[in-house]
C-alpha cells in the first residue's frame, strides 16, 4: 500500500507539475513575439516573404492549438508582389496526451479564405516550385524514415477559399474531410465552382465520397463516388444540372496500378459511360479505357449549355451525334482506337494518334462511309460578303504539322461536286503537305492527283499534278464552278505550280499546263453558225438570218491545251472539229481577271441543214476569222467582217484560177490532142 502511495504521489506531483509548465507557458508565453522570427525562419527555408497580419493565439490543454490569421506567403522573386497563398483563418489542434506518449493525433484542421494563386513567369517557372532550396542540409545528417501509417486526423474543413491557375478559377471551394486513419474509412464532401474567363461557362461541383486508405499496403480504395453539380452558361442563366458516378475505384501504390471498372456521367441530354485502368501510375503512367456517348440531338444540346449552334444550309444537321472508342495514354502518345461517330447520316470508323504529345505528331487511318458536306455550310444568303482582302494562305501552322495517314470515302459532296470511292493519303513534316496518291471516281470517270504545299521558301508554294479521265465535262463544270460553257466526255490533266502569300498572289505566279481532249460535245454560249450568217448577211445587205441562235456549237472532238505563266493561260492549239465544222485558233485567258481574248478561224466543210440565214454553202472551205473576247462567265463572239470578205474574195479568185486553169487544159489538150 505504501509503494502504492508513493507512485500516486509521484504521478500526481508530476501531473501538478505538467499543469503548472502548461500554465505558465499559456500565461507568460507570447506567440506573437516570435512573429518576427518565425517570419525569418520561413524566409531562410524558402526564400520568400510570411507576413502575420493577425494575432497568433495559443492553448495548451486539452489540445495544443494554434490559430492565426490573416497571414499570407510571398512569391519567389520574378513575381508579382502579390501573394503565392494567404489565409483569414487557420487552426490546427493536436492532443497533448497521445503527444507526450509519442502518439501524434492531431484535431480538426481548420482554414477559412484560403486564396491559392498559381501562376507561371515569362520563362515558363511556376511560382509553386523550388520550396526549400534556400535551406541546406547540415553535413553528415540523414533523413529519418518516412513512416508509412497516416496520423490520426480528426478531419479538414476548409471554407470560402479560392484557388486560381492562368484564366481558371475554381471559386467557393468548401471542403468537408472526415476522421482520417490507417485503414479508415473517411467520407468527404466538396464543392466548387469553375470559372474559365469572362466568355466561358461557370462549372459548380459538389463531391461525395468514401475513402478506404490503408497506408501500411499503400491501397486506397473509392466506393460510391459521386459527383454532381451544376453548369451556368454566360448567355442562359437557367443551371444545367451535371453528375458523375464510378461505382469503386481502387489505386494500389506498391503495385501502381489504377482501376476504375464503370463509370457513368450526365449533362443535359448527354449521357456517358465507360471504364478506366492504370499501370505504373507513378513512374510512367499508362492509363486505357472506353467510352461511350449515347446519341443526342447536337443543335438542341449545344444550345443547352449556352452554345450557339451553327447555321447550316439545311436546318436539320446536327441532329444526331453518338461517339464510342478506345483509348490508351503513355509514353506521350494518345491512341483513340475503333472509334465510331455518328453525325446525322454519316459514320466515321478508325483509328487516330497522337504519337508524339511534345510534337502533337498525328497518325490516322479513318473510313467514312458517306457525308454531303454542303449542307454543313452557311446558307448562303447569311453567309459574308467579300471584303475585296484575298485570303490569306496557311504558313505558321504547316511548319509544325506533322502527321501521317489515310482517308477513306465511300461516297461525299464537296462544294457541289459529287464523289464516291475517295481515297487519300496525306503526308505532313517539316514545312511540306504532300497528298498523293488522291483518287476519286466521279460523273462516270476518274481522278487522279498528286498535290504539294511547301511552306519553306519566302513564300507558300505549291504543286498540282491532276488528270480526269472520262469525265462527263458538262456535269464536272456546272457542279463545281456553276458553268454551262462545255458538255462532252473525255480526259484533262494538270500540272502546275505556283507560290504567293494569298490566293490571288497564289493564282497570278501560276506557271505549267493544262491539256483536254473530249469528244461528241458543244461548246455552250457560242452559236458559230448564227453568228457567221450573220456576218454573212451584214457584208450582202441581206435581212438577218431568221430564227434565234441556239446558244451552242456541236462538236465531234475538242483538244486543246495552253501554257501557263504568270497567272495567264495561252493557247496556241484549239482544235474543234465536226462533220461540218472545223475550227482553229489560238489566245489567252487572264485566270486573275477571268478576261479571255481569242482570235479562232472557222472553216465551214458544209452547212447544215439547221442552218440559218443565207446559202452557208457558198462559205464552204473559207476559213472565217472570229474574234472572242468579254469573260470567261460573258464571252462575246465577233466574226471579222473584213476577214470574212477577204476570205470570200481569195476564194472567189481561187475559184476563177481553177476555172482558167480548166479551160487552159481543155485549149491544151484540143491543141496538142488534134491528129
């Protein structure tokens, strides 16, 4: 009994005593004079600046705790003078009994009006880097072993704070952490809203979630994770309503691994699902995974979340879209795998990579099965005016372009041009776009090209290799230029180069050639028959030739071909030619000014039947010039008058020497034929 009572006497006295130090220090210790210190003790192991605007308040029983605020942390030099961090209110708790067992247990740490500002300086260092290397460690001394259980946590609440990252805000961030323990399970409850700028929509995020930790595995396990908030768009004030769900999630440290078998998110009418896995989360992180995008009505969708959708030429595009793949990231590489995209009627089937992030080096291999992309454009009424500037043409961006790969059409109209079985490879690196082969089926023939733009020089070049072969002309012109000037089938190929900072600089450096052959056509507009009976008929002072002009010239064959040089294309070979019909000529057509200036010689083999006007065949096998000159859309067609006479007086004098000369041999052969 007595040892008895001497330990409770020595415990209690040792209690007595622990209460008078803990007194003492709450009454004759001060916090506040250590400001000045703690503030150089902060600046030496960091380097920046502590400012402790508010009182430091301590109590010792039953908890040690410490509160203080306002406070704020600087930014390392090359900043702003602003704040890196700063807080109203901050508290933290830790037990002093556990503590003087060697047990940390530490209370509900407590922050109000935390203001977090990431930033990054001209040369790309954030302001969050290179914590502690003012402080050096002493020589000789080792790192004690990091222990791997978590202390005991009573929880973290943090109130009304804010962090921001360049024209992201995450604002009103409130967060609720329960009791924290080696392998406990904690519940958390967050939310905040999202601000990119003044254009963007705000994101609200409210948070739900368990956590199993179990720190000595180094395994963390989510269970019943939830997500949800609202979505506020700048032009519609109604939220949005937004929520996301994964069922478990489960990281393992020791193995690196990440597992999330399902999720599920909705917003607005869309509605995604999909699954997602790790390896090697820490060193090298490989994450895969799918996801799906059920269909949804685009336009309607865009329009719920603020968006103003397009204005299309036909006001049922956009909608339906659907979207599901997979996908894989690691080793800086992004693979998108048997994706599928549903856009109103067309799908689009493949595979795209990005191979290298650093790069953004691109690999595709897609297959589309048929898509009319007119109708995605501006109707034409709204769509802008010219504003007399020619377009500029891309430099900058092919420069660091880089990508590789296949494209694959079944059938698409482009510009009003129909095409099926469209197949085109595209090569980009280094300054220089090469497209080849580019083949197409198309109004009953095929294309072939070869296309390079190359970006090196002092100016965008480029290379057109192309040729048509038994192409229905007629279909092929008023379908992509809305021209109606030639009809017949036949082939036609290019080659030409050129270089210009804009299209029209572009189109006035062209040089090469062009050739076309076509036969059993009209040339459209032209009437060569009305218009030389009308000339005809102007040099006899007859009356004009009755009946309209059929606006065409038939023809058997056309070939030509012109030489380009600086933007203008001349001809020296136009050959047309019928059953009785053949012309030939020669000129110019301006491809800047659409101006066209030929001179043709028409020589009539016999008129016919359909004919007009006067008796044509006393033009027969006269070569009639004909001048045509206007524009390529308007060209005006002249016969030469005084051609057309002097052609008629050579051929009248040709006729009277085969006359003599008639005569001369019959008095010849009378002379010399007499017995």
């Amino acid at each position: 009994m007595r040892a008895i009572k001497i330990l409770g006497y020595v415990v209690g006295g040792v209690a007595v005593l622990l209460g008078a130090l803990l007194l003492g220090v709450w009454l004759f210790v001060n916090p506040n004079d250590f400001k000045g210190r703690i503030a150089q003790e902060v600046k030496t192991a960091t380097g920046r600046e502590l400012t402790l605007d508010g009182s430091i308040k301590l109590s010792v029983f039953p908890w040690v705790a410490l509160e203080l605020g306002p406070a704020s942390l600087g930014n390392p030099p090359g900043f702003a003078n602003e704040p890196f961090v700063s807080v109203r209110h901050a508290a933290l708790r830790v037990k002093l009994l556990p503590l003087l067992h060697k047990q940390l247990q530490i209370g509900r740490i407590e922050i109000d009006g935390l203001d977090l500002r990431l930033k990054k300086s001209a040369a790309g260092k954030g302001n969050w880097e290179d914590f502690g290397r003012q402080s050096k460690p002493e020589t000789g001394t080792t790192a004690p072993p990091a222990s791997s259980a978590l202390p005991e946590l009573a929880g973290i609440t943090i109130h009304n704070s804010r962090i921001s990252y360049d024209t992201l805000t995450l604002a009103n961030i409130n967060l609720e952490v329960g009791q924290v323990g080696s392998r406990s399970t904690v519940p958390i409850k967050a939310s905040f809203d999202v601000d990119r700028g003044p254009q963007a929509s705000a994101l609200n995020i409210a948070a739900e979630l368990n956590a199993k930790l179990d720190t000595q595995a180094k395994r963390y396990g989510l269970n019943a994770v939830m997500l949800s908030g609202n979505l506020t768009s700048r032009t519609d004030p109604r939220p949005v309503a937004w929520r996301v769900s994964l069922p478990s999630v489960d990281v393992d440290l020791a193995a690196q691994t990440l597992t999330a078998p399902a999720f599920t998110a909705q917003i607005a009418q869309a509605q995604l699902s999909g699954s997602l896995s790790g390896e090697k989360i820490l060193d090298a992180p490989a994450i895969a995974g799918t996801f799906k995008l059920e269909p949804l009505v685009l336009r309607e969708f865009m329009s719920r979340l603020g968006m103003e959708p397009p204005k299309t030429r036909d006001a049922q595009a956009l909608s339906k879209f659907a979207v599901s793949a997979g996908f894989a990231y690691g080793d800086k590489a992004l693979r998108i795998e048997k994706f599928d995209v549903q856009l109103d009627e067309s799908r689009l089937t493949g595979a795209v990579a990005v191979t290298n992030l650093d790069t953004k080096a691109l690999k595709f291999d897609v297959n589309l099965d048929r898509i009319n992309v007119d109708r995605y454009l501006s109707p034409e009424k709204s769509a802008p005016k010219p504003d007399g500037k020619p377009a500029e043409l891309p430099t900058e961006q092919i420069k660091t372009l880089e990508a590789n790969g296949t494209v694959t059409i079944g059938q698409a109209r482009i510009a009003g041009v129909d095409l099926t079985n469209v197949r085109v490879s595209v090569a980009s690196k280094d300054g220089v776009v090469r497209v080849n082969p580019a083949r197409a089926a198309l109004y009953g023939g095929q294309y072939a090209g070869d296309i390079t733009y190359d970006v090196h020089g002092a100016a965008p070049a480029l290379k057109l290799d192309q040729t048509m072969t038994g192409i229905d002309i007629a279909q092929l012109l008023k379908a992509s230029v809305k021209s109606e000037r030639l009809s017949g089938r036949g082939n036609a190929s290019t080659k030409l180069s050129g270089s210009g900072h804009t299209s029209d600089a572009l189109i006035k450096s062209l040089s090469g050639r062009v050739d076309a052959n076509l036969a059993n056509g009209a040339v459209e507009g032209i009437d060569l028959w009305y218009e030389i009976g009308l000339a005809e008929s102007l040099l006899k002072q007859h009356t004009m030739p009755v009946g309209a002009s059929t606006g065409r010239t038939r023809f058997d064959t056309f070939k030509m071909s012109a030489d380009i040089a600086g933007g203008v294309a001349t001809t020296k070979d136009l050959n047309i030619a019928s059953q009785n019909l053949r012309v030939t000529g020669e000129g110019t057509a301006n491809l800047t000014t659409k101006a066209i200036d030929y001179r043709i010689v028409a020589t009539i083999l016999k008129a016919p039947p359909s004919a007009k006007g006067p008796d044509l065949a006393s033009l027969a096998l006269a070569n009639i010039p004909v001048n045509i000159t206007g524009t390529m859309s308007d060209p005006k067609v002249k016969p030469d008058l005084a051609g057309i006479a002097k052609a008629k007086l050579q051929q009248a004098v040709d006729q009277k020497k085969d006359e003599l000369k008639q005569k001369l041999q019959e008095k010849l052969q009378g002379l010399f034929g007499k017995p």
